[in-house]
C-alpha cells in the first residue's frame, strides 16, 4: 500500500491518481481529511494515524512525503509559530511519517520513499527562510536516508518542484514569475506526479538519494 501526504489537494491529490494507476492502493493523509485524517506537525497525531493505516489497511511500501505548508516573511519579524508550524509540517512531519513505516518496508526488502521538496532549497530567495530551511532539510534527510537504507532495497529520493499551479501558488503573480521559468509556462500538478510515480516504480530501481528536477527549468 502507498501512504502519500497532504494526497487531498494540488501535488498530492496528483500523485495519489498516478499510484493509483499504476496499481497502488493509495491512503491520503491531510490536515482537514483525506483517508487517514492526521496532522504531520504533531507527533500524538502521527503515531495515530499509523496505526490506523496499519491497523486497517495493512504495511506501507511506498511514502510520499508532500503534506507542506507557506508562512512568508521577512526573518527579521518572523514569529515563532510560523517558523515552527512550517519546520514541523514540512520537516518533522516528513521524518515521523518515514519512522513510522519504514520498518514495513526494510521487512518487505522493497520500499519507496519520495519527499517532495522544492526548487527553492538550493535556488533560495528573500522572505520565505522558514520554508527554505524546511525544504532543504528534506533533501539533507534524502541523502541521510539513503544512505542508511539503501542495501535492503529501500529508495529514499526527492522531487524539487518549480511553480506549480496549486492552491498555495494561488495568490502569486504567475504573469511575473513566468520570466523566470525557461519553459515560459507553470506547471501542473500531474507534472509532479509523474516524476513521483516513475520513483516509486520499479524501473527507478538504482536511483537512491537523487533529486528530480520538475520546474521547467527554473533551478538550472
Ligand atoms: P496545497 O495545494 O496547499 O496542498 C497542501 C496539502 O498538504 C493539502 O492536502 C493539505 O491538507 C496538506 N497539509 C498541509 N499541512 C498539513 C498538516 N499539518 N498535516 C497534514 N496535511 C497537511 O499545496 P501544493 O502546492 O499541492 O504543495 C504540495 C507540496 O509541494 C508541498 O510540500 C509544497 O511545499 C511542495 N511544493 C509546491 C510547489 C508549488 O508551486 N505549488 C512548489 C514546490 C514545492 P489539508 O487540505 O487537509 O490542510
């Protein structure tokens, strides 16, 4: 079974149909819903909603780690909170979801896990430190992992994400930031969604600790 994160809207919604053709069943976690109602910021929450997936769907041999969130601003009047909830959600969050059912997967000798990062951990910009250091933490826990799993059959990889269309970009001025895309466009969520997918698969075999680009040529 394939456990994808924040799999209720945008990316994640993407992702969990791509598993699904590909013949997953596919828990979505969210904050608001999903399959498995969980907050990944809360560790009471994530161990719950493991043991719920265990409990009544059975071991988890692919994770996709995409539950993410946005607090912009300036670091100089950055709260605690919104440095907190954004490490928690998209860091933390990532690490206790691969704890939790990593085992089943060493066990399996086949797992999958994918975390879905973002074209600004290495292509940073002003006013958003918190989601920076979060994104790029997920890329240090990529490699970390990998490393520490890779001999039983264990992948641990990254996608890194430019501007998709989605409700977190909602608000953004797609007309401004298209300047700086060279594919002249945004991207979509099935984009995304097939990188993952190709990740999980059996073919990605040999990829262990990479990152892949979907930003049409935005990090290059
Ligand atoms: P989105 O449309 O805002 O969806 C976010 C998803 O994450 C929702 O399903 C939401 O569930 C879930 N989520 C947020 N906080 C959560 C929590 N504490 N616990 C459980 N679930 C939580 O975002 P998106 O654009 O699809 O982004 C998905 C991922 O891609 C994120 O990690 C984001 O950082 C990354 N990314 C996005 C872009 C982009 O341009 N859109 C670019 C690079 C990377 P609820 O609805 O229940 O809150």
């Amino acid at each position: 079974m394939a456990v994808v994160t924040g799999g209720t809207r945008g990316i994640g919604a993407a992702i969990a149909d791509a598993l699904r053709e590909d013949g997953w069943k596919v828990i979505t976690i969210g904050r608001s819903g999903g399959d498995v109602q969980a907050d990944v910021s809360d560790p009471e929450s994530v161990t719950a909603a493991i043991e719920k997936i265990h409990a009544e769907h059975g071991k988890v041999f692919v994770l996709v780690n995409n539950a993410g969130i946005t607090r912009d601003g300036l670091a100089l009047r950055m709260s605690d909170s919104d440095w907190g909830d954004v490490v928690d959600t998209n860091l933390s969050g990532a690490f206790m979801f691969t704890r939790g059912v990593m085992g089943d997967m060493l066990r399996n000798r086949w797992g999958r896990i994918v975390n879905v990062s973002s074209v600004v951990a290495t292509r940073t910009q002003a006013g958003q430190s918190n989601y920076i250091a979060s994104k790029a933490g997920l890329l240090g826990l990529t490699g970390a992992l990998a490393k520490e799993i890779g001999k039983r059959g264990v992948t641990v990889n990254a996608v890194a994400p430019g501007f998709i269309e989605t409700d977190m970009t909602a608000e953004l001025d797609a007309g401004q930031l298209v300047e700086f895309i060279p594919a002249g466009r945004v991207g979509r969520p099935e984009e995304v969604a097939a990188a993952v997918r190709f990740l999980c698969s059996h073919d990605a075999g040999y990829i262990n600790g990479a990152t892949l680009s979907v930003d049409g040529g935005m990090g290059a």
